[in-house]
C-alpha cells in the first residue's frame, strides 16, 4: 500500500479528477445518465489502452532517467506531464487540424467539439506524416541501443552481437532506416511518398538534434566537474525524454479515434495513461528495476523498433494498435523471463561472460 501511494498516489488523484470531468463533461453533453456513462466508460478503455501499449515507453524512459539525477527525475514526472497531456493529447491534435485547414486556434476548437466528424477525418489525413516522423524517430531510438559495439549484454545474441558489428560502421543505422524509408514510399502514392519521406527525414535530423544537444550539454557538465563544479543538469536527457514520449503518443492519438471522435474524450483517457506511464517511469528508476532484470531493457528497445516499424508500414498499410501492443507485451515479457532465468542460474555475486 505505500508503495501504491508513493509511485502512483499522484496519478490515481489525478485519474479522480480526470473521471470527474468525464461525468461532469458527459452530463453537460448527453444529459442522460446512460449516456454519461458510456462516456464515462470510453475514457476508463482509452487510459487502459493506453497504459497496457506503454510499458515499453516506460522502460525507456527509466534507461534515461537512471542516469539522471533525483531533481530533473521529478522534473520529467511533473513538468513533463504537461506537454505530455496538454501538448500531445490536445494541443497537438487541434494544430493537425488547424494547419490542415487553415484555422485559427480558436476556429479549430470550435470544430473539434461543434463537428467532431470533421475534427476525425483531418487528424487522421495526417497520419502519412506523422507515421514517418514518429516511425523514424522511435526506429532511431532502437537501433542506436544495439548498433553499439561496446555493449557486452546480449538477449538476442546472434542478432545482437551481428548489429554490434556495424557499429564501427558510421551511420549505419541511418542507412538501414533511410532504406526501409525508401522501400515504402515506393508503395504509395506520389504526393503521399512525398509526405512521408520528408516527415521521416525531419524525424531522422530531429533524433540526430537531440542526441547532439545532449551530446554537448554532457561535454559540457564533464568540463564542469573536471574544474570541481558541482553539476545536478538532467536538460539533455529533459529534451530527449519529451520528445520520444511525443513519438509514443503520434499512433496512439490517430488510434484513439477508433473509440471515440470527441477530443474531450480523448484528452481525458489518454491523459490519465499518460500519467501513469511516468509514475512507472518513477517506480521502475527508484527500485532499480532495470539492474534486477538483466534483459528488460534489450525487451523495451526491441518493441521500440517493431513500433517504429509498425508506424513507418503503416503509412500504407493499416495495421490495429491491438497488434502493436501485444507484440511489444511479448518481447517484453519474454526479456523478463529471460531476466529471471538468469538470476536464478546466476545467483548474486556470480560474474557471467557477456553473452
């Protein structure tokens, strides 16, 4: 119970205040009782659905935050949240419609609670774009985790060590990205080629932005520290952190439309998600989790690029959330019960050749 508290005594409140909303906005709305709680009943799915498809999210997120300090590991919980919710879960969403159809903001609010139809529709006419940032970007994020030659922990070993190889090899996972890049654009049509390719480059010079911004603030706070300064900056990893968590939610904002097309709905559901992947962000980082189980992390990384892949495909094939997110629950699951086999035949204080 004070476990409960402690990691997720934020986010329950949280979801009260979020529930509240939905009854209160469905009362308003609907003015039935059935017709609240059928409201009431897609925001409780959404936030469900959205915690079930994130795990992986939060076993990155806590392979960046283990190295952060305790300051910006509560920054990331609650300045975070707020791009995290309003950002991607509602901002984001009204400026899809906003530049699609050339409104202002106030016009684009207007349309998403006055036609939500119409609000669906120009949301999802963007997903060829956002499936080749959001695909290109994640697919970045995993492939940089194993083209590395200095990583000695193996899961998948034959496949694993094989990537290692090419890390001598510069950009080699730009290479093979801007490959598959190719090969589906191929597919489609030319303007939507057009669109993803261009997305998918701006994900690709994003990833390499950000891991260079983080790159020089690293170099810098080791300058510091070489001249005796005390240095508690998390900034780089702030940034980074943010910037994937959006690339988690691109799919499953369009995905959410599946349920409901009323963003208030949305907003509320995914939001409440959103709050409780970074309580198991928190958890994950404080229990030191990631060290107890050797292979999670190689599990997340993994389902990061069947995601990033996943999102690129779909970009001229649609494929359910239902089957990205028991893909990743799989390989996840998969790396815990290699983690535990592991412990068991290798009980503490035994060292283990690299695998």
């Amino acid at each position: 119970m004070d476990t409960l508290k402690r990691f997720y005594g934020l986010s329950l409140i949280f979801t009260l205040i979020c529930l509240g909303l939905g009854v209160w906005y469905g009362a308003e709305s609907t003015g039935t009782m059935s017709g609240t709680a059928q409201m009431l009943w897609i925001i409780v799915v959404l936030s469900v659905l959205e915690i079930s498809l994130s795990f992986d999210n939060a076993v990155v997120n806590a392979s960046v935050l283990k190295n952060m300090d305790h300051v910006w590991q509560r920054r990331f919980l609650t300045w975070g949240i707020l791009f995290a919710v309003f950002g991607m879960r509602i901002v984001f969403p009204l400026a899809i419609v906003a530049i699609a159809a050339g409104l202002g903001p106030i016009d684009a609010v207007n349309l998403s609670l006055n036609d939500p139809l119409e609000y669906e529709r120009i949301v999802s006419s963007a997903h060829i774009g956002i499936a080749g940032f959001g695909g290109a970007f994640l697919a970045m994020v995993g492939l940089k985790f194993f083209f590395d030659g200095e990583k000695d922990i193996h899961w998948i070993g034959t496949i694993e060590r094989f990537l290692g190889r090419f890390a001598a090899l510069p950009a080699a996972e730009i290479a093979l990205l801007l490959l598959a890049v190719w090969g589906i654009s191929l597919t489609l049509e030319s303007a939507d080629a057009l669109t993803f390719v261009v997305a998918a480059i701006l994900g690709l010079v994003t990833f390499i932005a950000v891991e260079g911004v983080s790159t020089m603030l690293e170099l810098h706070e080791e300058k510091q520290r070489l001249l005796g300064a005390a240095v508690r900056s998390g900034l780089g990893g702030f940034l980074y952190l943010n910037i994937l968590d959006a690339s988690f939610s691109f799919d499953g904002v369009i995905g959410a439309f599946a349920l409901s097309n009323n963003m208030i709905v949305i907003a509320l559901g995914l939001s409440i998600g959103a709050m409780f992947v970074r309580s198991m962000t928190i958890h994950l980082v404080e229990k030191g989790t990631l060290a107890q189980y050797r292979y999670l992390e190689h599990g997340a990384f993994w389902a990061i690029i069947v995601l990033g892949g996943i999102m690129l495909l779909s970009a001229r094939w649609h494929i359910p959330e239902t089957i990205t997110g028991l893909i990743g629950a799989i390989l996840i699951g998969l790396s815990l019960c290699w983690s535990v086999r592991f412990n068991r035949t290798h009980p503490e204080g035994d060292v283990a050749p690299a695998e």
